[in-house]
C-alpha cells in the first residue's frame, strides 16, 4: 500500500516535470487563466450597448425632438432620421435594431390629453438585445412623455411604486458573471486537454508500455496523472480567483474562497476523469483534440455558464441534470455571488464527486481494456 | 552507349560546400562532392549522419541553406530548373511507405503518381500493369497500402517512383526494416532496371554496410561529413580491411586501431541450467490477422536468445506476451516457471524491458531518469544511491547526468535505456531492437554491456533485431516471419544447416522454403518487355505550369478516397456538427419563462392578493412557497430556489385606497445580469398593466392621457430564441468544422511526410490547394444539407425567404472558410496545433463578432473590423435573413457578393504562404 503511494506520487512528479518542460502547454495555460479570463470578463457585455436605433418623425414637434434626443451613448447609437418609407429596407439590412415611429400630430394628442400611439419596431432576431433594448426604450418614450407633461399639466402619480433592488450584483454588473464563468469554462477546457495530452503523449512516444512493464497498475498510472494534473489547474484556479478575479477584475466574492476552492478540487476529479476517458478513446492526438472540441463545446454550452438552465427545455434539463459541470456552475455561483456556505452546497458536492467516481470506474475500466487490447 | 564518354565527364550531381543546420544541430557541414553519372552510388553511415538530408536536397524537397547543388546540369536552388527537371528525377524518402496512402489500394496509389505526371487513363493502366507485374504485386492491385508488408511497401514505393521513367532516382534507406529475402528481390529488381536504363544514376543511402558491397560507388558519412568516397574495394584497401563495416570504424574520426572491432563473446558455461522462458503455441491475433502463429521455443537462463526478423513479422508482439503487456489468443508463455499473466506485478520485478525506439521520458535528464525508475522499482532507500552511481560508470554516462534525455547522441540513449531496464537487477531482460539505428562503435559498447551482463550476472538476455552480424553474436537465434518461427538453434548451426553460407543466405533459404508454399514464384524476373519502353523521349512528362486542371483533380480524387475510409473525420463532419447543432439550438436560448417566485406579503388584504394575482396571471413566473420573513427571504434567494421575490408592506392596502403610493420591493437574483435583466423587464411590464386595470377599475383612466407604446417584433412576432438562434447555429459551425478538417488534411501530409510527393512532384501551389479544397467544399455542403433539414423538421424553423440564395451563399461561404483553413495549414506544423488555432481564430469572430451576440453594426473598433473582415457576419445576416426574415434573392445578393470576394483573397495568401520546399 505505502509502496503504492509512493509510486503514484513519484509518477505525478514526473507529470509536473514534463509539464514543466512543454513551454508550448505552459503559456497555454498562463494565457489561460489570466489573461483570457481578464480579456472574457471585460470585453463581453449582455447590456444593450451601441443599439442602433432609427426614428421616424412625422410629428417634427419639440416632443418628438426631446424623445429622439433621450437616446445617447453606451446604450444606444445617435438615432438615424429616417422616412417612412424606408423602414422596411433599413430592417431588412440590419442596419438597425430598432425603429422608432412617432406619428403626426403626436405632440398635440398628449398635449390634449388624447390617446397617443408611438411604435417600436424591433428586430426580433437580435435575440440577446431586443428584449431589453425594447424595455430601454419604452422606459425612455414614457419619461420623456411624462417630464414633457409635468410641464403642461400635472398628472396623478402612480398608484403603487415599484423598487427594483437586485440582489448579489446590484448593479448588474456583467464583468462578475463574466469572469467566473470564464474561470470555470478554463478550468473545465484545460484540465481535459492537460490529462488528455499527458495521456497520449505517453502513447505516442511508447512510454505508456515502459509504465506496463514496471510494478505499476494501470490505477496507478491513472491516479498519478489525476493529482499531478489537477494540482496544476487548482494552484492556476487559486491563483486566477485572488489575482485575476478579486485584484485584477475588482469582483467582490460573498462567499469564502477556500471552499469555492474545494469545490474546484472536487469537479477537477470528474475534468481528470475525463481527459483520460477521451485520451483512452482516441489513439491519436489529432482525434483527441476534434473530439475534445465536440465535448467541451457541450460541456460549456449546457453547463447553465451561457444561459440559464431554466431557459432549457425540460427534457433537455433532465439529460444536462448529469452533467458535472452544470453542477459546478450552480455551486460557483452559489458561493462566490450568493456567499452561500458548506451547508448550502454539500448536496452538489455530493453529485459531482459521486459522478466524477463513476466515470473515473468507467474511464479505467476502458484504459485497462484498451491496454490489454494493443 | 555512344556518347557515354561525355556523360561521365559530367557529374549527375555536385555539391559544393553544402551545409545545413536544424537549429543548433548540424547536420551537413560542408560537403562538397562530385556523384558519377550512370552508375549506382551508395550513400552509407548510421543514422543521423546527414544521408536524409542530403538526398532531400539533391531532390528539390528542401531549401538549400548554404552552398551550391548542381542536379542533372543545373542548379537545383532555382526554381526554373527544378520545375524543369523534377519530371526526370524520383524521390522515395526514408520510411516504409512514408510518401504513399495508406488508406489507398495499391492501384490507386500508383494511379494518382501517374496523373500527377500528366498520363491518359490507358497510358497509366498500361504502366501500372507492367510495373505491377514487374515488382510481383500484380496479384494486389486492390489492396490498401496500410494492410502490405513491409518488402512490398517499399516495392510499391519503387514502382511509384519509376512511373515517369526517371533520370536520377533517389532512394532513402530503401531497404531498412525489410525481410532479407524482399531485400535481395529488392536489390534485383533495381538491377534489372538499370540494366534496361543504363542511362539512368540511382543514388541509395543505407545503414547496412553489407549490402554497399553490391553499389558502383561508395560516399562515406559521418557527423555531417564525407569520410571517404571510391568503390567497395577502393575503400577496403584504402583502410587495409577486408569488411565495409570495419573500413567505416577505422575511417571514423579518432578511432584507435588496436581497437579490434571483433567483439569477443566467451563462451556460456554448458551445464544444464533452468528455463527462464517458456512458450508453448503461442498464437496473437488482431481480428482477422494472425501476428503471431504458434510460436514455441525455450530459453535457459544467462542465454543470449535473439530474435531475427523484419519489420513487422511478429517480434514486438511476442515480446509483449512475454512481458504480459498482451494477453496471448492462444497458448501459454512462461517466465521462470510462473505462467505469465497480463498485468502480475511480481514477474514484472524480476523482468527488465527495453522497447523499440527510445521509451523514456526525453523532457526529463538523465539523471532525473534513473532517480524516477529506482523509484518506481521501490529500490530500496540506501541502496538507490549507490545504484545510481554504479551504473552512470558502467555505462559511461557520468558526463551527460544532467542533460535531457533528448539531448542525448542516439547511442547513449540507448545506454541510458538499458541502464534503466536493469537499474532494479532483473533477471530477464526483454530488449526490442535496441540497437536499430546506432553506428557500428556504438553498436559494440553496447553489446559489450550485454555479454557483460549475461556471462557475469547471468542474466537471461532476450534480444530482437534485424542486423545479422548482430543475430551473429547471440547463443541461439530465432528466424521469425510473418509471424511464424522458421527455424531456432544457433547461428552457426542455421547456416551450416542451409548450405553454409552466411547467415543472412541461410535465412532466405528458409523464407523461400516457408513462403515456397504459399506461392509458386515469388519473385518474377524482369524480361525486356517488363518495362515501359521509353524510347520516344518525346512523350516526357509535362513541365510544372501554373494550373492544370488534371493534376488539381488527382489531388480532389485522392483526397476524396481518404475522407470516405476514415470514419473518424466522416464522424467529426456529420455527426460532429448535428450534435452541436443540438447543443447550439437548444442550448443557447434567451427565452426566460416561468421564473420562480415568492412573496413575502405583510399586509394579506384583498389589494395585496390582487397584485400577486396578476403576476401568477401572467404566465412568465411560477409561484413557489411562501415567505415569512425578510430572513426567509434572504435564504431562500441564496440557495437558489427563487430568482424573485416580492415584498408587500403592511398597510399596503390601506395606503392603496388612500392614494398614499404604498411601496412594493422586487428582490432579483442577479447572480447573471442579463436574465436579471429581462426578469426585471417582466416585472415591470406586468407591473405597469397591473396599474392600468387598477386604473381602469377605479375609473381614473381619463386622468391621464393614454400613451401606448406598440412594440412590433419584426421577423419574430413571439420573440422566440429559436427563429434567431437556429438559422445563427450553421453560420458557427459551418466555419469551425470544414476549416478545421482542411487545416487538418494539410498539416497531416506534413506530418506524415507525403507532402513530400507535393514538393518533387510538378504539382503547383494552385493545384495542390484547389485540388485538396474540392472534397471539404463538397463535404461541407453535404453538413450544410444536414444543418438546414435539422432547422426546418427538428427545430421547426421555416426558410420564408429564398433557398436557392442561401444555398449558393453556403456555396461561396464553405469555399471561403476552407480556404480560411488552407491558409491556417501554411503556418502549422502538426495537426493538433491545426486544430487549436483555427478553433481559436474561428470561434472568437464567428460567436463575438459576427452578430449572434449584437449587430456588427454595433460593434466598435477592431471589433467591428474583425466582423467586417470575417465571412461568418455575411453568411449569418443571410441564414437569419433567408430563414427568418424572409428576404428575396435579390436582398441577398449583397452578402453573396461580399462572401464570393473572400475567395480569391484567401487564395492567394494561402497560395503565397505555402512552400513548395522544405525548411
């Protein structure tokens, strides 16, 4: 038993020492964790930024003029003056996301108190902007309506006020989402690749049967990879979520880091498992990575990292139910922006090391096979 | 032979103080060298002395550094004359079938040669039967190359290379790993060519000194250099030796010649000794193919047992039985007695293996090496040490303790291997070729370590190998082919036994005898009428031009043959792109509805009922459990069983009737701010006709003047993800996967190295690319197929605009994005990185940049410059805009143009960046 410890840590060290060597794999992996994560987080935004926008003034009123004025930077483009006429073209070309159409007589229907109608044509397509821009724009229409009223005449004010308070990100702020998420799907991607390429180099270069021959089992083999490999990626993670994250990215984190950490311990069993799966299934590194791509898209697309798991449909939830990364999504999320503690979390812990077994007795039951069949 | 005098005055090839380095290393250093015209020159020395790399040179296939190579009258560095002359020279580089198709049949290898030269369909037919029948692989025609041995490979090989009638034919290494009886019909068959071309010069380079006995003309090399040149017997008797193989280690640079190179091995004491292996029927088979055929023998312990047999006879298999790496199919191995079982620990520590090639960790030194496997081999503690030190001075390695094993001269690899196969003292050692590739001193030392090992350690030796002179040395021998074991006993015995000639004539005595059952004549001679007659020197092959559409086809042709028999590529292309357009499509969705609620209602009136009434009412939430308090309330969003919670003050209906604006508070989860966002655009919108009906009831309405705000959702009137997602989803994976393959298949000739037949070849840049691009557009169209019926019968999504203008900008797009892939390929060197860049570069553009995540139009800076410049925003706004928006051909036709435009532009770089020449 100690003999075989002992050969699985020297078997790790000898992991780390060839990772160590691979410069190639090794900026890969600096780029990775901070750089990409940093670049995710700031670059991407789910607010509307830079909408176009189009409007159709036939009222040519001071009304119409103040609502055409009301929209301004980051949110949304100067708005293009266009004519009726043209609306349908300039939508067919995409060249904006939304036309607004104010129609005659606009301003004297509000101003005698008459119903008025202002349309927004939106372009429905531009599923991740349209439905907020629209809500934007509507807010935008009713104030300026409003203040343009409070002026003339003074209406009832609203029956019952609304505050909206969002909880864990007050201010919606996208960088937070962003970069754990990216955290998460670079945890994910590269210890796949690591453990993968680890495995198939050793097969390429025939040191895989050097292994065989000596008192080693194919466990052990596959163990000592596991540690080596995941202790690379956490002491990457670690230092992603101190210096990227909270440093560099100012993203203040609820819950406590340590057992965020250890959740990433526990989901790195199941990411292992998996590159050896996929190194043991393909025979060259070219398959290995083609695959690899196959997998890792899915893993990320439908791990609830890019959109809600609720936005699934039901029975696609219950397939994604079984993936591990969709658990570690919800514990990440949990802890870092809900600050939610051990308690909270353990059920998911459970379901990922529980999964992360089964397919680690799956993937060695296969590297065994595939062992004995060359 | 008029006019021979004046040939022979001209070199067919001179070199003039060449060298070439690969990085630190050199490889050439300064050669100059004139090669006779119309004769047989052999190029001789151990590996990785420059011999492949100066007949790459001499062929045209790599980029002279410095120095100057004259090829068939001119200078092989311009381009001109290498176009000119590469019709007259073949090239069949080292490796066993390394320029030919493994995926093809035989026929259709020789077949895409023959249309690469420019010949009609019956020229080719009549070349290939001929040479065919010549070489005796007629009877295989429709075999794949990958199912042939190796003899045959590299007859195949030759028939490849003498397609054209070649004035100059170079050949690397032709013979290494080859059965010695496919060796001998090997070297007859070129000498019945020669003898019908006399005019012909073959220049052959190898590693076994025995066969350069039978070459006009020697070069001998070492590190770079040129050690001797003349005939056979002009170098033995320049060097006072009467074998090639001691004038080459008395020609090396500080060779001492007291050194004899006879290596003396004593004799092994004779008493009976105990086994140490067994194997009794042992039979191996992969499928259908038997490699091993009940195999017996036995070996006593302290034996030298050799293994003698070529590339792929069975030897490596065997071993792996042995060491209980495979599990025999059938009978029984036995080491010391104990049956061997895959996977038993115990007979793996009294067991020491070396595999073919270099096995250890090259990224680790030398050093590290050893300390690594003591380690595994549970030495224990105090002796690792001492272990360590003893064998670093018996194998000589004190010197290189710190350098990386990759580092290392091959010769001390391989002392470094062996050092690590004994480190834990094994009784046995299994050693699989340990020596192929080492020069003839290095050879020595090395044997001189195992007769050292056997005669005072008594350990069991058990070698393979293909090197007779090697086989020579071994107490007793197996003579192993095609996975049969002909003949075991000792050398000198075996060659008495068939005539008693040398040992190499005894075993193709014994071949003969073995295979004399299975085929009547196996080695047909040539007559006169065998070859192609070349008489009409007319009738030469084309000169490379710019573009010829037949050659650009034989590139699609055979392309197009290899996509189809790899079922892991087919797999990649179609099943890869429909599982991701079942990701994609159900994946990625903005929709938000039924968002999971709670209210925390302190006030319980009628009002408050109502209010929470008209969010139930709605449709987009789903009420879950009540809350009690602000705590509950709290936890109940931390442990994410709500997004939304709602809190009613007390009194909030007392306030309602009194006009005192009670204050409702929405708690959203905001853990992902754009569904924070659009839960919070639901709020309020339900909020806001909430108010209205109030209104409306207490008849208030006139107080204010009703602005309504329509909002129209143009092309997507239920704002579903779907009708913008699904049509979005081909545009990403349309990009990522073609570009991906056609990097791939690129980058896979580099690394395979028939990329080489595109360099000696006179295919041009244009046709090689157009040619391996035409298969990927037509299998990207097929994905495109199978992408737009997922959309319309899967998901749902029909195309309202025109079909034909999305087709043909999928047409323009998938030659746009292949030819993105083309250009990749230029710049990488092996496949895995292919693939990871144009993942890389595809992905980030065709997601970010391209309007799935907001219009180009929005985009700002080198953003919006990445989209305007990348193919995926056209193809996109066409998908979107034929499948959903139902745009016309005509309000098409702009992103058509725009794709079409990509094409020559990515041409022509792709064109500019590959090279037609080595590095």
């Amino acid at each position: 038993m100690w003999q075989r410890l002992s050969s699985i840590f020297w078997l790790g060290t000898k992991e780390l020492r060839s990772l160590k060597r691979d410069k190639v794999l090794l900026a890969f992996l600096v780029y990775s964790f901070s750089l990409a994560i940093y670049v995710q987080a700031r670059g991407t935004s789910s607010d509307v930024h830079n909408a176009s926008i189009g409007i159709v003034d036939e009222d040519r009123s001071q009304l119409s003029r103040r609502i055409a004025n009301a929209f301004f930077e980051p949110n949304f483009n100067e708005p293009v003056l266009i004519e009726a006429g043209e609306v349908d073209a300039a939508m067919d070309a995409s060249r904006f996301m939304f036309v607004l159409d104010i129609p005659p007589n606009f301003e004297r229907h509000i101003v005698q108190g008459r119903p008025a109608e202002i349309q927004v044509n939106i372009d429905a397509t531009a599923m991740g902007q349209a439905g907020i821009g629209a809500n934007y724009i509507q807010a935008i229409v009713q104030r300026e309506v409003s203040r343009f009223q409070s002026r003339s005449d003074r209406s009832a004010p609203l029956a019952i006020e609304l505050v909206i308070r969002r909880a864990f990100n007050a201010n919606g702020n996208p960088v937070w989402f962003a970069s754990l998420m990216g955290l998460v799907n670079q945890v994910t991607m590269l210890t796949v690749i690591l453990t993968g390429a680890a495995l198939i180099r050793e097969r390429e270069h025939g040191t895989i049967e050097h292994l065989l021959v000596m008192p080693l089992t194919s466990l052990d083999i596959a163990l000592a990879k596991i540690w080596s490999n995941s202790l690379v990626i956490l002491l990457a993670a670690t230092f992603a979520v101190y210096v990227v994250i909270v440093r560099a990215l100012q993203v203040p984190v609820a819950g406590s880091i340590p057992l965020f950490l250890s959740g990433v311990a526990v989901y790195l069993f199941f990411a292992t498992a998996l590159g050896v799966f996929l190194g043991t299934v393909t025979r060259t590194m070219p398959q290995f990575a083609m695959l690899v791509i196959l997998i890792i898209v899915a893993l990320q697309m439908l791990s609830g990292g890019m959109t809600p798991i609720d936005s699934q449909p039901p029975w696609l939830q219950a397939i994604t139910f079984f993936l591990p990364s969709r658990h570690f999504v919800s514990v990440a999320q949990a802890i870092i922006y809900r600050g939610a503690g051990f308690s909270n979390v353990w059920p998911s812990f459970a379901t990922v090391a529980l999964m992360a077994f089964g397919f680690f007795a799956a993937a060695l039951a296969l590297f065994r096979r595939s062992i004995a069949s060359r | 032979m008029s006019g021979l005098g004046g040939i022979v005055e001209m070199p067919v090839v001179r070199l003039e103080s060449v060298v070439h380095r690969y990085g630190k290393t050199t490889a050439l250093a300064g050669i100059s060298l004139d090669v006779p015209n119309g004769q047989m020159i052999g190029l001789i020395g151990p590996d990785g002395v420059g011999k492949s790399t100066l007949m790459s040179l001499v062929a045209g296939a790599k980029i002279i550094q410095a120095g100057r190579i004259c090829v068939l009258r001119g200078d092989i560095r311009q381009r001109r004359h290498r176009d000119a002359v590469c019709t007259r020279i073949a090239f069949m580089p080292q490796g066993l079938g390394k320029n030919l198709y493994t995926q093809l049949s035989v026929f259709e290898n020789l077949d895409f040669f023959g249309r690469l030269y420019g010949q009609s369909k019956r020229e080719r037919r009549q070349r290939i039967d001929r040479l065919l029948s010549a070489t005796g692989l007629a009877p295989f025609p429709d075999r794949l190359v990958g199912q042939l041995s190796g003899g045959m490979k590299q007859k195949l090989g030759l028939c490849c290379a003498l397609i054209h009638d070649p004035d100059l034919l170079l050949l690397d290494e032709p013979t290494t790993g080859v059965d010695p009886l496919s060796r001998q019909q090997f070297w007859e068959l070129i000498d019945d060519i020669r003898s019908q071309r006399p005019q012909m010069s073959v220049l052959v380079s190898t590693a076994y000194m025995d066969e350069a006995n039978r070459f006009d003309w020697l070069i001998a090399m070492h590190a770079g250099r040129v050690l001797a040149t003349g005939s056979p017997s002009q170098i033995k008797s320049q060097t006072l030796r009467d074998s090639l193989e001691a004038a080459f280690v008395s020609l090396l640079p500080g060779s001492t010649d007291d050194r004899q190179a006879t290596l003396r091995i004593p004799p092994r004491p004779t008493n009976i000794e105990e086994l140490a292996i067994r194997a009794e029927g042992l039979t191996r088979r992969f499928g259908s193919f038997v490699a091993v055929d009940n195999v017996n023998f036995e070996i006593e312990r302290g034996e030298i047992f050799g293994f003698l047999g070529s590339n792929g006879c069975g030897k490596t298999t065997t071993m792996k039985m042995l060491t209980g790496l495979l599990p025999p199919s059938e009978g029984r191995a036995s080491l010391f007695g104990k049956a061997v079982e895959a996977g038993s620990l115990d007979v793996r520590r009294r067991v020491g293996y070396m595999s073919q090639s270099f096995s250890l960790y090259s990224e680790l030194t030398v050093r590290q090496n050893l300390w690594l496997h003591a380690r595994l081999f549970h030495l224990p503690w105090k002796l690792r040490r001492s272990r360590i030190e003893q064998l670093t001075k018996q194998f000589g390695l004190e010197s290189s303790l710190d350098q990386l094993a990759a580092q290392l001269p091959l010769g001390v690899r391989q002392r470094l291997s062996l050092a690590v196969a004994i480190i834990h003292q094994p009784e046995m050692l299994i050693l699989d070729e340990p020596t192929s590739g080492v020069d003839p001193v290095a050879r020595d030392h090395f044997w001189e370590l195992l007769v050292g090992l056997s005669r005072e350690e008594r350990v069991t030796i058990f070698i393979s190998t293909h090197f007779m002179n090697e086989a020579e040395r071994c107490d007793r021998i197996s003579l192993m082919h095609a996975g049969k074991v002909l003949a075991c006993d000792a050398p000198d015995k075996l060659s008495d036994a068939r005539g008693g000639g040398n040992l190499e004539q005894a075993f193709i005595a014994y071949i003969q005898t073995a295979e004399g059952s299975q085929f009547a004549t196996s080695a047909p001679r040539l007559t006169p009428a065998t070859l192609p007659a070349n008489t009409d020197t007319s009738s030469a092959p084309p000169a490379a031009s710019l573009f010829r559409l037949q050659r650009a086809l034989a590139y699609s042709h055979r392309e197009s043959l290899e996509i189809l028999r790899d079922p892991v590529r087919l797999g990649f292309a179609f099943i890869g792109s429909a599982l991701l357009m079942l990701v994609f499509g159900f994946g990625i969705t903005m929709d938000v509805n039924k968002i999971d609620f709670a209210v925390l209602d302190q006030d319980r009136s009628p009002e408050s009922r109502d209010y929470i009434g008209a969010l139930i009412g709605s449709n987009y939430f789903r009420q879950q459990t009540s809350l009690y308090s602000q705590d509950d309330l709290e936890r109940q969003l931390k442990e994410d069983r709500i997004s939304l919670a709602i809190e009613i003050p007390p009194n909030f209906g007392r306030e309602l009737r009194r006009g005192t604006r009670p204050q409702v508070s929405a708690w959203i989860d905001g853990s992902n701010p754009s569904r924070a966002s659009t839960v919070e655009g639901y709020v309020q919108g339900v909020h806001a006709s909430h108010l209205r009906d109030l209104a409306m009831k207490g008849g208030h309405l006139s107080a204010r003047p009703d602005l309504r705000i329509e909002q129209r959702f143009r092309y997507n009137p239920t704002f579903q993800s779907v009708y913008a997602m699904v049509p979005s989803v081909p545009a990403i994976l349309l990009v990522l996967i073609p570009s991906i393959l056609m990097a791939v298949s690129v980058v896979k000739e580099k690394e395979l190295g028939s990329i080489m037949n595109f360099y000696v070849t006179p295919t041009s840049r244009l046709e090689f690319l157009l040619g391996k691009q035409i298969p990927y557009v037509g299998m990207g169209l097929v994905s495109f197929g199978v992408l737009t019926i997922m959309d319309v019968f899967l998901f749902g999504v029909p195309i309202k605009g025109s079909g034909l203008m999305l087709l043909a900008c999928a047409v323009a797009y998938i030659i746009a994005v292949t030819g993105i892939g083309l250009l990749i390929s230029s710049f990488t060197s092996s496949q895995v990185a292919a693939v990871f860049v144009t993942t890389i570069v595809t992905i980030l553009p065709s997601i970010q940049f391209s309007g799935l995540m907001q219009p180009v139009s929005t985009l700002e800076g080198t953003a919006h410059w990445m989209g305007v410049f990348w193919p995926t925003t056209y193809y996109m706004h066409a998908s979107v805009g034929a499948f959903t928006k139902g745009l016309t051909a005509t309000q098409l036709v702009g992103d058509f143009l725009a794709l079409v435009a990509f094409f020559p532009v990515l041409t022509l770089l792709a064109t500019a960046a590959l090279r037609k020449q080595e590095q």
